[in-house]
C-alpha cells in the first residue's frame, strides 16, 4: 500500500507537469498582455515607455522559456509569486475564496450524499416501481437543468415567498461572513449555492447508487444472505450497500473536485467571491500569475482527489490490494 | 409486379413493428426520442415556425407578459421569447451536434489507436489525457475562448477539445479487451496494415460505448453552451441562444418579468433531458454493462 502510495503520488509529477505547460503557453497566446491592459485599455494617450518599463519590472519582456522555468522553480521553494494585477502574493489572493469554494463544495456534498444514497437505494429496491421512475426522473432532470438557472429560481422563489410572508422581498447578503464569526449568516448566504449545486451533484450521485446497487444485489452472496434468512433491510443496507459504494465514491470524488474550479457560472448568479470568479477575473486581466497557480491548484485537487478515492476503495473493499 | 408489392409490405410491417416492439420496450427512450425529433424539426423550420421575427426588436412592447400576440412575452429589448427559443434550438443543436460527434469521433479513434499500439505511445497518451482530464471543463472552455475570442464557432471548438479524453478513455478501455481476441492477430498476421486494423477491425466493435457517449455528450454540450454564453464568453448578440437569453435583462428584471428567466431555462433542461434520457435508453438497450457513462 505504501509503495503504491508512493508511486502514484510520483505519477502526479507528469500529470501536473503537463497542466503546467498547457496553462503556461495557452495563457501567453491569448493576444495582448497585462501592461497594454493596465496602460492602453482606456483608450487615453500614454508613454509607449511605460509600457515597456511595466513589462521589464513584471519579467514578461524575457523570454518565455526563461519565465516558465523561474515561475516552475517558484513551486519547489513554495514561492508561488504575487498577483500581476494587485501585486499581492498569491497565496493571501487565493486563501480566503478558496475558503469559500471548499465551504459550498462541502456543503455540496452533503446535500448530495444526503439526497443520493437513500433515494438511490430505494429505487433500487423497488426497481421498476412508480417510486423508481419518479426518483429517475427527478435526477435525470436534475442533470439537465443548468445549476446557474437553478441558482436564478431560487432567487425568485425567495423573493416571492418572503414578499408573501414579511411583504418586502430578500435575497440572500452579498457580504461573505466566516462560518466561525456568524455560522448563521454565513448560511444565509452559503446555503442557496449549496441546494442549487448540490441538486446536480446529488442527480449524478443518485443514477451512480441506482445502478451499482442494482448490479451488487443480482450477486450470489446476496441470494445466500437472503436464504439463511437475514432480513431485507440488513441484507440492503449490511451486504449490499457497503459493495455498492465503490462507483459512487468515484463519481462524489470527481464531482467535488470539479466544484473546487468549476463553479464560475454559479458563483456569478450568487455574486460569490470565490475561486471561480477569481479566475474569470484573471484570465481578463491577463494575470499570468494568477491564472497559471489557480490551474495548478485545481489540477492538484484533482489528482489528489483520485489517488484519495483509491484509497478509499481498499478501505471499502479488503479485497483490492494495491501493490 | 404484384410479387414485388407482396415482397415489400411484410418488410414494411415488420419494421413497424419492431419500432412499435421498442417502444413497448422503452417507453422512456421511444418518448424522447420524439422529443429530439420534434426538436430537429422546429430547428430546421424555425423560419416557418417561429410567430416573429426573431431579431427584430419593438420598443413600445417591452417585457410584455405571456399574451395571445406574444405566447411567452417578450424580452427587454421587446422581442418575442418563443421566436428567440425556437431559432435558439438552432445553436444549440448545431453546437451540441458537431461538438458531440467530433469530439467522440476523435476520442474514438485516438483511443482504439492508444489500446491497438499500446507499449510507450500508450502510456504517453494516457498522461497527456489526464492533464486534459484534469483541468476543468468549464475552465479550458475559458482559455480557449479568450484565445480564439467568442462566437459560435470557437465555442463549438472550446466544447469539442475536453470530449476528446473523455471518450478516448472510455474507448480505449473496451479496445483493450478486444485486442487480447485472435482475429486481430489474425488480422496482423494477415498482413494488414495497422491502420486498416484499427479503423475496419477494432472500431466497429466499439460503437455501442461511441454512441452512448456521443448522445450523452450532445446534452453536456448544450449544457456547456448556456453557460458559457451566460457568461458572455459563447455565442454573441444577437444571435437567438438560450444562454444567452439568460444573461442581462434576465437578471436585471427576474422579479418583475420572470418569465424572461424561466423559459430559455426550460428550453435547455427539456433539450438535455431529452438528450439524456435517450442516451439511458440507448444504453440499456446496447449495453447495460456501461452505467459509469
């Protein structure tokens, strides 16, 4: 287990290394630079000198080589730089929204896990039952329904009902509170983005228990527990369910990986400050610093969060042995 | 003559009723089946069955509610929301329909290469999969757009390019398997040449994991479409999209014309539900087995 350990965290290297250089070179095609930005995007007349002082104090005007190695190297030292276009380090820029990410994602998570696993399993159960077909329904609706168009009815759902109940409308404070100052405000705002992806979330996860259940429970050992006489409910929730969890792990595993980077359009229907309005943010302003560490992150998330999920497939099944 | 006309009607029965048998079969599957039809339908005729013109603003009937002149209202510029819907399907088909195919036919056939070559090549591709694997959909869509700029176009490029990895792995896992049969070593042995090996040999029998991925992309590629035009980064103004048509006013007016909001909303959940409950069905029907799709 360890050697395995070991040995994927070594494949990380290439993986991430690759990520490296395709958000590297991809970024610096992008036409125009941050300097032409700051100087000549209002249009007013300026000193082409400023520019090409800009350039030579940021160290874009070296070559590209060069500045890739140097902001690579910056990662071994755990120098990951400062912002181009706020000239703080990158590491206070990124902290507190990723803060935020992560409280949805986990939030997100719960509510999926708390929806998915119990109506997942009952129509499983019940395969083929009005109550199968409604929960697929709900959940394949679930998967189409845009989250950010989600995110807009919920908004108008609150508004409607608090105009009914207290005759002013409310949405939910834009102000981000920490959790540990005022867990209940920071609720108010943080629970509408949660229920809007955690619903998707929840969809997916739910089709995933379905299916896997449905598989684990035509197993001889099922027919066995059922013959010596062990009851329904234990057979489900004590034979069947543990063996069913290995694909749904996966699927919650990725999904939250992908919440970490991949909430921009939520973020912006719930005016969020979070790590995905960050990076729409830096890649308009051509912050290369900015947009390189946040793809770097969100690769790192995601490899991370694969060798986590088979880690946790061992736990789960004493059968896989890694070696 | 006669014997011709003989000869051809049982063919035409038994066709129905091998339709009429699936349907029976897969209810869910026969009805969205329709539904895309019926899409494809309103999409090639929008021009015909579009009420208005699409485009053409009116500034006295500005977010009009739901009326008989304007079934679903109009918008803040005063066009009529079901003209803009039903040229909207247009985009989103043309986006999810090339994007799909492209990108699993590309996925495909790198892929079945990756699983036939294997040694090196194999594991080279693979890493460079996971790097596209691992940086975010939405994400990649972003960088791509603002290389390329916005417009249908280089929308449709900024969805196809993660559907590649996407697909390649599904594919090449099932090729994997079928490299260990003999006829393809048959087929080596043979003297043909491993072009022709993957491409008449190998990809034909991974078409069953293809087409679910190809109807299951066309959903996320609609899906993927609204989003990033709601950002302002996929189709402009005033092309008729239904991401699009959630952006500004949408937003700006959801408390007192929420049916600006509502509608394009319901339009994309309805396409992509279409899209996906017939991909189910499709999967069911070709190979159960595939359920992580």
């Amino acid at each position: 287990m360890h050697k395995y350990l070991v040995k994927r965290t070594l494949m990380m290297i290439p993986t991430l290394f690759g990520a490296a250089v395709l958000v590297f070179f991809l970024m610096h095609m992008i036409p125009g630079d941050i300097c032409q930005l700051r100087y000549a995007g209002s249009g007013g007349s300026f000193d082409a000198g400023l520019i090409e002082r800009c350039r030579a104090e940021l160290g874009i005007d070296r070559p590209l080589v060069v500045q890739f190695f140097e902001w690579i190297g910056g990662f071994f030292v755990g120098d990951f730089g400062t912002s181009m276009w706020t000239d703080r380090p990158i590491t206070e820029e990124i902290a507190p929204r990723a803060a935020l990410s992560l409280q949805v994602a986990i939030m997100a998570t719960l509510v999926a896990v708390l929806i998915a696993l119990p109506l997942g399993a009952i129509s499983a159960v019940r395969q083929n039952s009005w109550i199968d077909y409604t929960v697929r329904c709900i959940s394949i609706a679930g998967i189409a329904m845009p989250s950010f168009w989600l995110g807009i009815l919920i908004m108008l759902g609150l508004l409607w009902v608090s105009n009914a109940i207290f005759g002013y409308g409310w949405i939910p404070p834009i102000q981000y509170v920490s959790p540990i100052e005022d867990p209940i405000g920071n609720l108010t705002q943080l629970i509408w983005p949660a229920l809007a992806t955690g619903y998707r979330y929840s969809a997916v996860a739910t089709r995933m228990t379905r299916s896997a259940l449905l598989e684990v429970l035509r197993e001889d050992y099922i027919r066995t527990a059922r013959a010596k006489g062990v009851i329904e409910k234990l057979v489900v929730n004590r034979h069947a369910l543990k063996n069913a969890m290995l694909p749904v792990v996966t699927v919650i595993g990725i999904e939250f990986a992908f919440l970490m980077g991949g909430l921009v359009v939520t973020e912006q229907v719930f005016n969020l400050n979070g790590l995905g309005k960050l990076f729409v943010e830096s890649v308009t302003n051509h912050d290369y610093t900015m947009t390189q560490s946040l793809v770097m992150l969100v690769a790192f998330i995601f490899v991370l969060m694969n060798i986590l999920i088979d880690v946790i497939y061992a736990w789960l099944d004493p059968r896989i042995r890694y070696s | 003559m006669t014997a011709v006309v003989a000869a051809a009607e049982p063919a035409e029965k038994s066709r129905l009723r091998r339709l009429g048998r699936m349907c029976r079969r897969q209810p869910l599957g026969a009805i969205s089946g329709a539904l895309i039809v019926l899409m494809a339908l309103v999409a090639v005729f929008a021009d015909v069955v579009a009420p208005q013109d699409p485009l053409k603003m009116n500034f006295i009937d500005q977010l009009v509610g739901p009326s008989a002149t304007y079934l679903l209202g109009t918008d803040e510029l005063g066009r009529d929301i079901l003209s803009r819907l039903i040229h909207g399907s247009r985009t989103a088909l043309l986006i999810g329909f090339v994007s799909a195919a492209v990108g699993a036919t590309l996925g495909l056939v790198l892929g079945v290469t990756s699983a036939y070559l294997g040694g090196i090549f194999d594991l080279v591709f693979q890493r460079v999969m996971d790097v596209f694997m691992a940086f975010p959909l939405i994400i990649m869509a972003l960088a791509i757009v603002s290389v390329f700029g916005a417009g249908t176009w280089n929308v449709i490029i900024a969805i196809t390019i993660p559907f590649v990895p996407k697909c390649a792995r599904v594919v090449r896992s099932s090729a994997l398997a079928l490299r260990e049969i003999p006829y393809i070593d048959a087929a080596r042995a043979a003297g043909f040449s491993h072009a022709r090996i993957v491409l008449r040999h190998m990809v034909p029998n991974v078409m069953a994991p293809y087409l679910i991925m190809v109807t299951s992309f066309i959903g996320q590629a609609i899906l993927l479409e609204a989003s990033l035009s709601y950002l302002g980064l996929g189709v402009q103004e005033p092309t008729p999209a239904w991401g699009l048509m959630l952006r500004g006013g949408a937003e700006q007016f959801f408390e007192s014309a929420p049916w600006v909001a509502i509608f394009p909303g319901l339009a994309i959940t309805l396409a992509v539900f279409a899209f996906n409950l017939f991909g189910d069905s499709l999967r069911d029907a070709l190979d159960p087995k595939l359920r992580s799709l």
